[in-house]
C-alpha cells in the first residue's frame, strides 16, 4: 500500500495538523515544490496558499498533469483569514479546499475520506469496463498503431476533465449515459498525425478537435456492438469537444463514474464512462 | 472518375481520401447529407461512387442514402457506407435501403484500402 | 476620499464608490467599470484580499487596479504589484498628479457639454473604493452597457440534457447568440441552452452554426456561434434581455436554481437542537450551512473507495447521525447501505457512543419490517456500519410523487408498521424520529422502518437532556417540551406521518420550524377528511386519536390500534369487492 503524503512548501501549522491525525501509518514527507522528483507511489499531495505564492495554481495544473490522471487527491490548506472562491484551485486541479480555520474534526475526517483506497469495480461494473477497455486499444492500435495499455480504474461521482482536449458523446436508448475521453495536448497531436500518416507540425487544432471527436465516437461504436441483446446496449449520438482543462460536467450520486487510465509509452490519457444499464433491457444471455 | 466522400469528420475524410490518391480519381468532399445533394447538384450527378458516413449533424448518412435511392437521377450511384455502427442489424438495414457495401470504422489503411478496391 | 473622487469627475470620469468588498462585487456586475481605484483598508476586507480576489476571477482579472493609500499608512507596495496592482498612488497627492497618473492608464474621455454624466451621490462622503467608469456618448454608453449586461448573463448549454457546460453570451440578436464557452463541437450539432428568467429557468433549443477557437489547446475565447429555435421561452428571453437593455439597469445574476427556503427546508430535516441553544442568528447559520457544506465534502471524499470490506458505490443521502451510502459486501457478495457517522458527531465521543447503541439498537430489533444490521466499523477513524440495503423508495418519495396511499395499500402499511414498533417498544426503545423518509418501502412493496439514529431507550427518555431531537413535521409535543417520553410519541409521529400520507398535506405547515413547532403545541388538528374528502371518517378519527396532545388521550399501545386498523380494514375490503372500486374508505351514504 502506497503510504506516502507529501506536503509541499507547507508551514508548521499545517504540518502539526497533519502530523496529528496521521499516525504511524502513513509517512508525511515535507517538500518544496522545486525538489519534487516522483509522485509515483504518493497518497495525497498538500499544498498550502500563501501570500508569497503567486504560483500556486501554476503548480497545481503541473501537479495534476504529473498525476498521470491517477486519483491522487491534491488538497489546498488555506491560512488566510478572508477567502475568495475556492473554485481557481478546483478548476486548478485541486480535489479539496480546507481552511485551517475549518474544525478540526472536519479536516480530520475529509482528509481521512480521502486517503481510503480506491475500490475495484463490481462484477457487473466489470462488464462494462472490460468491453470499453478492451476497445479503447483496439481502436487506437487500428487506427493509430498504437500500442496503449489499461493502468487502472477507479470511480468518482463527478464527470470532472482534467487535461487539455476531450471527445465526449452522450449514449442513448437503452442503456443511458456519458463516454468521454481526455488528452493532453501532446499525446493527441501523435494520434490525430498517425492516424492521418503525416507529420505532427502538420496537424492544427481543429483537427485535434474533430480527431479525438472521431476517436470517441469509434470507441463508442465498437463497445455497443459487444453488448448487443444486453442490458448495456446503447446508441451513440455526435460527439462534442470540450476544450481545455478543470472542468466539471455534471455530478451524480446515482452512478458512479468510472475513470479508465491508459498509458501509450509514456503518456497517458483518461476514458470515463456513466452508464446506466436499461431496466427493462434483456440480461446476459436472455 | 470523381467520388464523394460524405462524413462529419474531416480527419476521416482525409484519411479515405489519401487512400484514393493513388488511384486518381477526383475526390469531393462533403461533410453532411445536405452537402452531398449540393455536390451532386454542381457536378451534375457525375459521380461514381459515394463513401457515406452513417451519423452526421443534420441529414444522417441513412436518410441521404435513401433519398439517394428515391431520386432518379441519382438513384444507380453505388452508394458505400463507412460508419462505427456495428452491429449486424445496423448493417442490414444499410443494405436494404441500398448501400452497396459496408465498412465499419475503426479500420486499418490496408482494410480500407481492400474496401475501396473491391468497391469500385 | 470625497475630494479623489469630485477632482475625476471633474477631469471627465464618472465614478462609483463604495465602503466594502460586497458593494465593489455589487457595482461591478452591474457597471462597466474601467479602473479600480482602491484604498489598502475596506470595512470588510483588505485592498490586498480584494484585489487577489478580482485578480482570481477571470472576468475581471484585467480591469487596472489601482491602490491608493494614506501616507501614514502605506502598507507594501510590493506586495500590491506582486499581486497584479498596476500602479500605487500615496495621497495626499495634487488632484492634478492623481488624473495625471490614472490617465496613463485609462484616459479620459472627451469632455462633452451636452452630456451630463451622473452625478456622484453626495450622500456617499467618504469612500474605500473608487471606481472608474467612461462614458463618451450615448451609442458608446449603450454598446458598454450591452457588453456589461452581456457579461452577466451567465448561461448553461447541453448536447443531452443531462451535462450543462457553463457558457457566457458575448453577442445575441433575434436568430441566436454567440456563446463564450468550452464546449465545442460541429457546424449543425444540436443542443440546449439554459437561460435564466425572472420567472425561472427556461430551456431553448438550438444547433451550431460555426465554431471558433484559437490555434491553441486552451479554452480561451473558443466558442461556438449558435442559432437558436423560434419559441415562446426564447421570445421570452430576448424581450427581457432588450428591456433590461433599455432601461439601463442590469438584471440580477441569474441564479442557478430556485431552492425551498432555507427554512422549510430544515423542517423537514431532523432537527439537534440543544436546549439552552437555541437562538439562530445569522452567524450560527452561516457556521451550519458552513457545516453541512464540509459534511457534504466528506461524504464525497468516500465515494468510490473501500472502507474495510466494503466497496462504496453511491451516495444515498444524509441522515439525523451520517450519510448513507449503498454499498457491496465483497466478503458476503451483496449489496449492503453503509451509514457512515458524520463528521460533527464522530469528534464528539457522546454521539460516537450514540451511533454504536443505534446499531445495537437494530441488533436487537429482530424483525422482517426493520431495516437489519450486519456488522459496525472503524477504518481510518471513519466509523460506520453495514446494513440491509432497500431497493425501492421512502413513503416520503412516495407522498411527493403524489402517489395515492389512502388506499387499502397505504392502511396496510400502517399496520406493518404498528406490528413492527410494537416489538421496538416492547423493547423499551423509543424510535423518536419516525417519519416518511424513514419509511421504506422495498420493490416487493414490503415496508422496513429506518434509521434508528437518535432512537433511545424509555429510561434515558426520562432524563432526556439533548433538548429536542425530531423532524419538525412529526414531532410530539413532549419531544418539544423535553418532557419525559415513552413509545407514545412515536405513535404521535407515525400519526403524523400518515396523515401526511393519506391527506398528502403534513398535519402542521409553517413557514419556519418553529412555526411549525408551536402548531404541534398549541393548534388543533385540521380533521383529515378535511384535507381528503376521499377518507372515511373512521380512518380519520384515528389518526387523530394518535396525535392527541396529551399522550394519555393516544392509544396507550400498539396492539389495540392494530386491531382497529384491520377491522377498518376488512370493512374496506369488502366495500372495494363490492363496489370494484379503487378505494375510497369512505362509504358515501346511499341517496333516498
Ligand atoms: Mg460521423
């Protein structure tokens, strides 16, 4: 179990805060943001808002992108007696704004909610998954050569996008839901040029657009032909494109969204499914 | 020999179409069911073959193929759909409103170019 | 500030002032405001944190800021430019100086004699803030007040219905509008837009006409120019927008939502109050909403993990003592409710203590029609426990949904659940928070009682030191008096919780809990059939029985009630065999 948190250019405040719920389970590692080499095997990430820290939303988008799409939570302590909206460092990447102020009870139990492990999926969540995993290479390995392999799932209940461009369709009929995949700006240019077999400075960003828009739509497509006859069969509308990062979709309490990461070499890129099978839908194997 | 290729997408157009240069035939571009009646209309129905989308914003590729099929004039255009819809049902009902062949995306350049070759 | 603020007005601005943060946020959503000129201490916050805030906020990170501090007092001025002040004036200064060094920053306009512009309100005297506004002629004046309007207008836009993305209108004529926003998409792509109005939320239909984005990957002045469906909602819209254009006032900031009034709300909540406590001043709620608002983030921060064997799947709702959550028992392969104690209550050990005897409470309750327990909890100091989860909704839903339950169904329901609180009082348990919500009626349309959270047993009951615990709704008048209690008040609850069952209507209304309290208290109790005509008078008199003010004027226990219940029952049954009819329990007198 990965049990690292590492605090970055945090005052004794917030480290005593820390240190104090802690325990002896979990190391606390104190850092400064210049001196961060890995965040592989970290639990958590604080960062703490500052008068002399003009950069802080900067690192928070740099922590994020490091983060690899992973569920890392980053969690911003706040000192300062008057706040302005927390929404910057949310939109930033941050997963939760705690003042000190806040009880100590509250800042306790947040960031215990947070350091809990991630589940794995149910068995019926798994259905699902597996069908999308498996097309999401399939797709990109047809059209791309690419060889992409599945890192890990886990399960929020906001459609959150962080990441620079994201194809996203809404399925319908049937089955009901979101399908959305998100990249970095980077690993998109590489796939939109080998899908059309030309050089990446030739590729712009509408073609950005309406690739990783084609993308979405064929993973779409491929996954519902695996579940017809069962509950998971939907049909795919035209898909949209939301640029840019931080954004937050939607929220659901009913259905958990599911966070697929995939890595191509060595980087990586998310595929985030809601789907909602259909109640009157036939079950697997009628 | 001139060809329309009709789909949402224009990383997909482009990617039939540098499928086609080497065969040299004069490719037109249309990006919904709309403009491929629009293209047909400027090159007077002279048109040997149309690569179909199957989901595109307003006219869908299935009710242009079938107004394709309804027209007189440009009912005989062998009609080629290349689309992510899958499933068997999709593509016969495809092929009973008159598509000529099916291709389902994703593919491989060596798919679509087999697809291309074996349709025209 | 008085003479800062007359020498540019002189120079040819107008100026808006204002004393604190909230009158600067109020002015600039409804001014086009240039420049800021700002002292280093407002009445609420300091210049430093207003403007970090405007700096923030993408709307307005580009307007000049300018601080503008007393000589004794200069506060840093590197700090200031850190931050993003463009420049730092330190006064007293030459009005001349001060228009000098403001003008390099936004000029003046041309002065113009037929123009008045508006005067500054001399009642206002002395001012923290100043604010720059231009206005050269009128067509300008009208096109800044557009874009200023325009600006506000904060809008939804949606492929499905179900994700809204946040839009912001840059330009709108009779046809459409041209959207600021991230969601991009295709030439004919159709979606929704959400537009707020005085009256509501309204709902247009439209379909991309173009997009435009920088060749870049950021989200930055991309948006998507769309046209927009003729339609009533839309004609709607675009008369409210041109009259706000023509009278010049800007609309308030449409909200989002309309929401209950706070306090009707929390009548329907159970209520911890403590006696002593009470008072409710604007900062206690300030500090509660605060409070549920880190509850909430709590509970979210589990969606998705697993505590011990337990994989937590969705978030249910939140109850008197936690959240509730559906679950997956990976161990015994079945779906479980976690109820995990909140944040507030787990720093407390009374209350801790309290959630484990809820869970021994259940324990003990043996019973098809009661909610069972599996198993209790700590990982992490996270306490929660695991049991029986329901699938269906709580007669609450129900009642909402406007499902008929005066019928032989709903009376069925009444009588399980009597013949369940029978053994809870058998017991010496007192459930104390009996209402709708906590009656669950599964998918094979069996009920379960829920969520016993606050119940205690009849001999704590009588010292009874927490002070009021119930919803507001269906409390008893001892529960509210802090008098001693036994399973009497529960008959008092599930009485008014069927009565707002049957009648659809609770049996008190108000427009505060304490409103509604005092109706428990003090006012008599609107008969039933008065509230449905379609309830016998027999049914009626019942429930009113059970929610008599004195408990000795209740029924003193369960089993008489349920014995009356199914003699009314059988008399219901037999009238609908004969009649065929739905149910009506009353049986109207045959005319002569
Ligand atoms: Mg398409």
């Amino acid at each position: 179990m990965l049990n690292r948190i590492i605090a970055i250019d945090c005052s004794p405040p917030v480290i005593n805060v820390l240190n104090d719920f802690l325990g002896d389970t979990i190391t606390l590692e104190s850092l400064s943001f210049k001196n961060i080499r890995e965040l592989k095997d970290c639990r958590m990430i604080i960062l703490q808002e500052g008068d002399e820290k003009p950069d802080l939303l900067k690192q928070i988008r740099k922590l994020r992108y490091a983060c690899h799409f992973r569920n890392i939570p980053i969690i911003v302590f706040r000192t300062m007696e008057n706040k302005g909206s927390m929404e910057p460092f949310i939109t930033a990447g941050a997963t939760e704004v705690i003042s000190l102020q806040d009880p100590p009870a509250a800042i306790r139990q947040i960031l215990s909610g947070h350091l809990i492990p991630n589940r794995q999926p149910l068995k019926e969540e798994t259905e699902y998954i597996d069908s999308f995993v498996k097309n999401t290479c399939a797709v990109l390995k047809t059209v791309a050569s690419l060889d992409v392999s599945f890192e890990e799932v886990y399960f929020d209940n906001d459609f959150k996008i962080f990441g620079d461009v994201s194809g996203l369709i809404a399925l319908t009929g049937g089955a009901e839901g979101i399908l959305g995949i998100t990249f970095y700006w980077p690993l998109a240019q590489t796939i939109i040029a080998r899908m059309m077999g030309t050089d990446e400075d030739k590729i712009n960003a509408e073609l950005i657009h309406d690739g990783v828009a084609e993308i979405v739509n064929m993973i779409g497509g491929t996954t519902k032909k695996d579940f017809v006859g069962q509950p998971y069969h939907f049909e795919i509308s035209l898909p949209s494109v939301i640029v840019g990062s931080g954004h937050q979709l939607g929220h659901s309490d009913k259905m958990p969204i599911a966070v697929l990461v995939f890595r191509a070499d060595s980087q990586y890129f998310a595929v985030q499914i809601c789907l909602k099978p259909d109640p009157n839908g036939k079950t697997n194997g009628k | 020999m001139k060809v329309i290729i009709a789909d949402d997408s224009k990383v997909m157009r482009n990617i039939i179409q540098n499928a086609m240069r080497p065969m040299g035939t004069e490719i037109i571009q249309a990006g919904s069911g709309q403009e491929v009646f629009e293209q047909l209309e400027i090159h007077g129905g002279k048109v040997g073959a149309i690569f179909m989308d199957w989901n595109m914003p307003g006219m869908t590729g299935l009710e242009c193929l079938k107004l394709l099929k309804k027209n007189e004039k440009y009912k005989d255009i062998p009609v080629l759909m290349i689309s992510t819809e899958s499933e068997d049902d999709k593509v016969s009902i495809a092929r009973e409103a008159g598509a000529k062949g099916y291709l389902t995306k994703p593919f491989t350049n060596e798919e679509l170019i087999k697809f291309i070759n074996s349709s025209i | 500030m008085k003479e800062i603020s007359d020498s540019l007005f002189n120079y040819g601005y107008s100026v808006s002032t204002a004393m604190d943060m909230r009158g600067v946020l109020s002015s600039l959503s409804s001014d086009v405001i240039e420049l800021i000129l700002c002292d280093n201490k407002l009445s609420d916050v300091s210049g430093y944190d207003l403007l970090h805030f405007l700096k923030n906020d993408p709307l307005r990170e580009k307007i000049p800021f300018i601080f503008c501090v007393p000589l004794h007092d200069q506060g840093s001025a590197k700090k200031a430019f850190k931050d993003g002040a463009t420049d730092f004036i330190v006064y007293p200064i030459e009005p001349g100086d001060m228009a000098a060094r403001i003008g390099e920053i936004c000029p003046p306009p041309k002065k113009d004699n037929n123009e008045s512009a508006p005067q500054p309100d001399p009642e206002i005297d002395y001012s923290a803030t100043q604010m720059v506004k231009i206005t050269n002629n009128d067509e300008e004046r009208r096109d800044a007040k557009r874009a200023a309007l325009l600006r506000i207008l904060k809008i939804e836009i949606s492929r499905n219905g179900i994700l809204w993305i946040p839009g912001q209108i840059k330009n709108i004529s009779a046809k459409g509008m041209f959207i600021k926003t991230s969601m991009l998409g295709k030439a004919g792509v159709e979606l929704y837009v959400r537009v707020s109005l005085p009256s509501g939320i309204s709902v247009v239909k439209g379909s991309i006409k173009h997009i435009t984005f920088k060749n870049l990957n950021v989200s930055e002045d991309a948006g998507i120019g769309v046209e927009i469906e003729k339609s009533a909602e839309w004609v709607d819209y675009l008369k409210y927008i041109k009259s706000h254009l023509q009278k010049g006032s800007t609309p308030a900031i449409p909200q989002k939502v309309q929401e209950a009034p706070q306090t009707m709300k929390n009548a329907e909540r159970t209520l911890f109050l403590t006696r002593g406590n009470d008072d409710s001043d604007e900062e206690n709620n300030a500090d509660k909403n605060k409070g549920a608002s880190l509850e909430k983030r709590f509970y979210q921060s589990l969606i998705g993990k697993q505590l011990n064997n337990y994989k937590v799947v969705s978030f249910i709702g939140a109850g008197a003592m936690g959240g509730v959550f559906k679950g997956w028992d990976i161990a015994l392969e079945r779906t479980v409710a976690l109820k995990v104690i909140s944040f507030e209550l787990a720093a407390q050990d009374k209350f801790r203590e309290m959630f484990i005897k809820e869970a021994r409470f259940i324990s003990q309750l043996d019973h098809p029609n009661i909610a069972s327990i599996y198993h209790i909890g700590n990982e992490n100091q996270i306490l929660y426990f695991a049991m029986e989860y329901i699938e269906g909704a709580s007669m609450a839903e129900l009642i909402k949904k406007g499902d008929k339950l005066y019928s032989i169904k709903g009376l069925d329901y009444l009588i399980t659940i009597c013949e369940a609180l029978d053994l809870v009082s058998q017991k010496n348990i007192i459930h104390r928070d009996l209402k709708p919500a906590n009656i669950m009626i599964n998918s094979q349309d069996i009920v379960k009682l829920v969520d016993f959270g606050v119940a205690i047993t009849v001999d704590v009951g009588e010292k009874n030191k927490e002070g009021i615990v119930g919803s507001p709704f269906y409390i008893s008048p001892e529960a509210i008096q802090g008098l001693p209690m036994d399973h009497r008040s529960d008959i008092y609850s599930l009485g008014a919780s069927f009565y707002h069952a049957f009648t659809g209507f609770a049996p008190f209304e108000g427009d505060s809990a304490e409103e509604v309290l005092l109706k428990h208290l003090n006012e008599e109790l609107t008969p039933l059939r008065k509230k449905n005509p379609a309830i016998s008078t027999a049914l009626g008199k019942v429930i009113e029985k059970m929610m008599a003010k004195e408990p000795d004027n209740r029924f003193q226990d369960y089993q008489a009630l349920v014995k009356l219940l199914k003699s009314l029952k059988s008399k219901a049954a037999k009238f609908q065999k004969i009649k065929n009819a739905t149910l009506i329990f009353r049986i109207k007198r045959k005319p002569s």
